[in-house]
C-alpha cells in the first residue's frame, strides 16, 4: 500500500546548473577536463598546516584521506599515517583550500601582469594535482574516468564531425555564415525564419559540443528516461545564479524533441522524446513567456521577492523594476502568487527555467538568505 501511495506522489526536481548537471562554466571560462580539475582538487582532504617564517605564513597540505567526498570527512582515514607537526595551526581542509590559503586571488591593487601570473599558478596547481608527480596522483584514475565518461558516444561525434576530443568539431561543420546567406536569399519569409533556426542550431552545435563531451552530463537524461519508464509523475526545474540558462533550455527542448546528437536516433543511437506523444508528459520549451522567469531579490524577506516571466526579459536593476512593461512581461510582486504560479505551470508544460538573483545575492555577502528561494507546501 506504502508503495502505491508513493508511486503516484509528483516529484517537482529543482536542479542547479553548474558542477550539478553542467560540468563546463562559460561564465569562469572552464572547459570540462578544467572543471574535473577543479571538482578533484575540492573533493580531496588533507591536513593544512601553517608556520611563521619573518612573519609571513607557509602553507603545507598533506593528503589525509584516500578517496574524493565533496563534504570534509568526520575522520580521515589517512591522518594517523600522518608525521607529527609542531605547528598548533591546522585543520583537515581540502586542496582547493589550500590553494586558496596560499596562492589566494589577487584582487588589490596589484598589476594586471601580477593578476594573471597568479590565475595561472592557481590553474597549474589544479591540473597537475591528480597526475603522476602530484599530490594526489592516486586519483589520477578517477579523474580520468570522470573525462571518460563525459565524452560524447561515437555516433554523436560522427554527426558532428568531431575526429578528435582535443580538436573539436571540423570547420566546415560549423558554417553559420553559409546559412544566413542562404535565408537572405530567400523572399519567403517562412524559409528565413527556418534558415536562421537552422543557423543558430549550428551555433549551439558548435558551442555545445565542440570539446567533444557532453554539455549536460549523460546520468541528467539518464535519470528523467528512469523516471518515465517507472512512469513516475514528474516536473524539472533549472535554476542557477550562473550565465548557461539559456544554453541548458536549448539543448534541453532539443532532447524533448528526439533531436538532441546523443538521443536522435541516427548512427546507433537510441531516440528520446519527452513530446507529449502517446498521452506522455510533454517537457518541451513551447511556451517561453511563460516558462522562463528571472528572479529579484530586494530583501531577505521571503515577502520581498518579484519573479519577472518571459524569455526575452534582460534581468533591470533591482531600482528599475517598476520600469518593466507589464504589458509584455507578466511580473509577480507576491511571493504566494510565485510559488502558485510556478505550480500551476508545471502542471502545464511539465518544466520551467529560472534565472536567480546573483547580484543580490553577492551584494548581500553572499548569506544564505538572499540565496535561491525555495517555497515549499
């Protein structure tokens, strides 16, 4: 009985973007094998000690844990093999902390040069972590594995032209210029319109894929087909302080549809829709004024919140909102109408895409309650 009643419980999954189901940041100009860099070295725990030499702090970090946890483990399972220091100043910390302790960001008054020198120190010191020579060259496997699993099926590259993960997709594959001559050289309006999709998909293409990895991680699609054949009652919801919303609905509506290069059908591979066809949920961006919203943070309160829906809306100042033509934009100024609103439209489309408030949130210092509010029932 427990078990029925469960199964028909609706799941509302509220995913952050990055290192959650993304695992390339364009905003910090991270690729993916970067950003599995950066994941190892915040996932490995050490002992982080410090000394005084002329009134300047030394740093060492001494790896006390033998596997990657993204939370600080209660008891690294290493530190008894650990020498004893004389140093009363350390904690188990993990190597990114490190870094951060001893090669921390400039941000002063120092030099571009200066700033630059030490960004590249900082990246050195993540992608030689795991490798042979490095501190925690006994991941080297792992990271490996991670970058393994992240790239894309063979018939996917094939579509894309991708003869190598280190080249990326050919020229000629990529030829947005071609496309828009192409529509301009057409008088019919309805073939413009097709053309400039055309092109711009070409452009994600290229965007997307040319590492030759995954943009969105597999186990992300993999987990929504598990919840359609357990014929689960679901909606998904992207949200994220970062700059990829745009990018994620993209390549998301183009899996709902059975066109995405990884679950098309074509060279071997299985095709996927989430379309609404055959009395299915249907998760396809179809409706993006109603389905895309950007949110304002003007206080702490929960009552001090706006959601502004539509697509094409460019997040204002937080002084400016009253400026928003409401005849083009539905604004929310009652965090009940929010939530309500929200629901309501999941049971419609079944997905939303959410662009949180991160100038609030940085000017708040980041405190927890200016994060990404999140209302529940």
């Amino acid at each position: 009985m427990a078990q029925a009643v469960t199964a028909k419980r609706r799941l509302v999954l509220h995913f952050d973007i990055n290192n959650t189901i993304l695992m390339n940041d364009h905003s910090k100009g991270l690729n993916t094998v970067d950003n599995v860099a950066r994941i190892v070295c915040k996932s490995a725990w050490g002992r982080l000690s410090s000394t005084k030499v002329d009134n300047e702090k030394h740093w060492v970090w001494e790896l006390a844990h033998d596997s990657l946890t993204f939370c600080k483990p209660e008891s690294p399972n290493m530190a008894a093999n650990l020498p004893q220091i004389e140093s009363q100043d350390w904690s188990y910390a993990s190597y990114m902390d490190y870094i951060d302790a001893a090669y921390p960001e400039l941000k002063g008054s120092e030099t571009d040069a200066q700033k630059a020198d030490r960004l590249d120190t900082r990246d050195k010191m993540k992608a030689k972590f795991s490798q042979p020579g490095g501190q925690g060259s006994k991941f080297k496997n792992t990271a490996e594995k991670l970058i393994k699993n992240l790239s894309l099926p063979k018939g996917a590259k094939d579509e894309l032209g991708i003869t190598d993960d280190t080249m990326g997709m050919e020229p000629e594959t990529y030829s947005p210029e071609k496309q828009a001559h192409e529509g301009e050289e057409s008088e019919d309006e309805e073939t413009k319109k097709e053309n400039a999709r055309k092109a711009h998909d070409k452009r994600m293409l290229h965007k997307l894929y040319n590492e030759g990895r995954y943009h969105l991680i597999p186990s992300f699609f993999r987990t929504l087909m598990f919840l359609k054949k357990q014929k689960q009652e679901f909606s998904v919801v992207f949200r994220t302080f970062g700059q990829d919303l745009k990018n994620v609905v993209w390549e998301f509506d183009k899996f709902t549809r059975g066109e995405h290069p990884c679950f098309n059908g074509r060279n071997g591979l299985p095709i996927v829709k989430f379309d609404g066809a055959k009395n299915s949920k249907d998760f396809r961006f179809k409706c993006p004024e109603e389905q895309v919203g950007t949110m304002y943070r003007l206080g702490a309160g929960i009552n001090e919140s706006i959601m502004v829906l539509g697509d094409e809306h460019e997040r204002v100042d937080n002084k400016k909102i009253h400026e928003i033509d409401t005849d083009e934009f539905t604004v929310m100024r009652d965090h009940l109408e929010i939530y309500t609103t929200m629901l309501e439209t999941l049971k419609k489309h079944s997905v939303m895409a959410v662009q949180e408030d991160y100038p609030a949130y940085k000017a708040s210092g980041f405190e927890n309650d200016r994060a990404k509010l999140m209302m529940v029932d």
